[in-house]
C-alpha cells in the first residue's frame, strides 16, 4: 500500500469568516496552511479564520492562542481546520486526523474540539486528543473535566482518565496502557491491513447519522413560529445541536478526502472507489445537515420579527392609553 502521506490538500468550499482573537504564537518545522483552497502564508501573530486548514509534518508544532488566554497546540503530523463552514465567527477545533493538546480557561460557556466521531466539551482543562485515520478518537485528560459525546452515548471524563471512541460506537473509558503515540500506530496498523472492513464501518456511520439527521429536520419544522420560554430553550438546543453536527460530518467528509486519496493507488481498486464514494455520502450529509442548521437560523429570525411585533403593538397601546387620559 501506498504510504499514507502526512501532508495534503484539500480542495474544499470554505466561507472565511474572521476567528475572533485565535492567532498563531508559535510554529517549527514543516507547515501547510490552507484558505479556500489557496496555501496560505503562515507566521507568527497571524489572523485565523473560519475554514482554515493547517497541516503538521514530522517533526513540526503549531501553536494557537485565544484572546482568554486559551492555547491549543498542533503536534506533529497532524491535520485540523478551525470552525465550521457556514457558522459564523466559529472557532472550535476539528481535528482530522493526528494530535493536539490544549489548555483552555475556564469560560462561561464550553469551548469544544470535534473529531468524526466526538464532541468534547471543554470545562477549564488541559488535554491530549487524537484522531486515528479510520475514524476512532482517543483523549487523555490531565486536568480539569471533559464532557465527550455522540450519538451513541456520553461520558464525564475527570483528571487522569483515558477514554476511546470507536465508529458507530459509544465513549468508553479504558485503562489500556499505552501512549497516544502508541494507540496512533495500533490505529494506522489496523487500518492498513485492513481497509475493506473500515469502508463498511464508515457506511454504517454515515447511514446512521443520516438517519438522525432526517428527524432532526423534522424536529426544526415542528418547532413553534411564536415564541415563548419553553419554545427559545428548545430553539436553543436545537441550534447547539445544530452546530454541532455540522462539525462532525465536516470532519467526517475531510477524514474521507484524505482517506481516498491515501489509497488511490491500493491493490484493491474497490478500496479506493469504496472511500470516494463514502466522501460523496459524508459531503450530502453534510449539507443535508448545513440545510438543518439555515432552517433553525430562520425560525430564530421569525421569533425575533414576533418579539419585535409584540413590542410595537404594546409601545403604541401604551401611546395611545396615555394620549387619551391628557
């Protein structure tokens, strides 16, 4: 088999949206950064935006900071893109495949880092997470807590635990002894003597999360045009569901690009055609799911435009009361 490449490109329809306060602090060795499909310089103090994708060699480290104070550091060989295309001003990490460690600040509100298969949210922590080629995630968690989720299950996670995700499959805490390095090779391993039974592992997937996504469309059509209290915590939860799932099936459909072009010369040509079809699979969930999240933003619209008419009527009710007791 070919060997799988460490660096690539992806040709992939980004909206650039400026990240707020998220800048490059440090870099070292071989570096690849990508926007809207054009290499991009990279330097210390530069801007990030929305839909950037920045690739580690051997050898090579990244560093990223936030405006909290926040740092997120890029490990060698690995791949990520910040934000999401199509939400604005997101700066969550989704992680491709490789490592990163993090160590956030405590905030009002959970920052997050995606993989394919994971949520993790962050609550004032310090973190390795990896994401193996074929899918699986694995975090070590040395400070603060974690929340790791899917759409399989859910898992806490607290200071100095491990925990694995495998596809189509529930969190799970493990005590395997093993470096991340170590799990990265086992992974990299089984997939390479295998590719066949991953393809079928990732249509599974992908099927399942299609399913889910089509009750979700039907849960945003159901969702009240007037707003009240119990209607904006539901809108709320759907939106952050929303967002989200966009994140998962964009990493999904990267993971698939690279996965396809990595076995584009395999023995097996079925291998090949099985993964490009997976990627075409992933990108019409993935905007199976962009359609999901417009419609929220639309009713959120609608609910404003309600608000704002309640408002005016009540304001011109008081006007008129007080023109007629002068």
């Amino acid at each position: 088999m070919k060997k799988i490449s460490v660096l690539f490109l992806f040709l992939f329809a980004l909206i650039p949206f400026t990240v707020k306060g998220a800048h490059v602090v440090f870099y070292m060795g071989q570096i690849e950064a990508v926007r809207n499909a054009k290499k991009l310089p990279i330097s210390n103090g530069a801007m990030l935006q929305s839909g950037d994708i920045i690739t580690t060699g051997p050898k090579s480290i990244l560093n990223i900071a936030y405006d909290d104070g926040s740092r997120v550091e890029i490990l060698e060989n690995t791949s990520i893109m910040i934000g999401a295309d199509g939400v604005k001003n997101s700066s969550s990490v989704v992680l491709i495949f490789g490592s990163v460690k993090g160590k956030f600040a405590k905030l009002g509100k959970d920052k997050k880092v995606y993989t394919s298969t994971t949520i993790c949210a962050i609550r004032g922590t310090e973190f390795q997470i990896s994401a193996g080629r074929d899918g699986s995630s694995r975090i070590d968690l040395q400070e603060g807590a974690l929340a790791i989720s899917n759409n399989y299950g859910f898992e806490d996670m607290k200071q100095g635990e491990k925990l694995e995700v495998e596809l189509s499959k529930a969190p799970f805490k493990t005590k395997r002894n093993i470096s991340a390095e170590e799990w990265m090779n086992e992974k990299e391993s089984e997939l390479a003597s295998d590719p066949e039974k991953k393809t079928d592992q990732f249509r599974v997937y992908i099927d399942d999360l299609s399913k889910d996504s089509k009750e979700k469309t039907k849960l945003v059509r159901s969702l009240p045009r007037m707003p009240d209290e119990e209607t904006e915590a539901q809108l709320a939860k759907t939106e952050d569901d929303a967002i989200d799932n966009l994140f998962i099936s964009q990493a999904l459909s990267l993971s698939l690009e690279n996965l396809a072009n990595d076995f584009k010369d395999y023995e097996n040509k079925d291998v090949h055609k099985n993964f490009r079809r997976l990627k075409k699979e992933a990108d019409a969930l993935h905007k199976l799911r962009r359609k999901i999240y417009g419609d929220v933003q639309e009713v959120r619209l609608r609910h404003q435009e309600a608000r704002k008419s309640i408002l005016d009527k009540h304001n011109e009710s008081k006007m008129k009361i007080k023109g007629n007791i002068r």
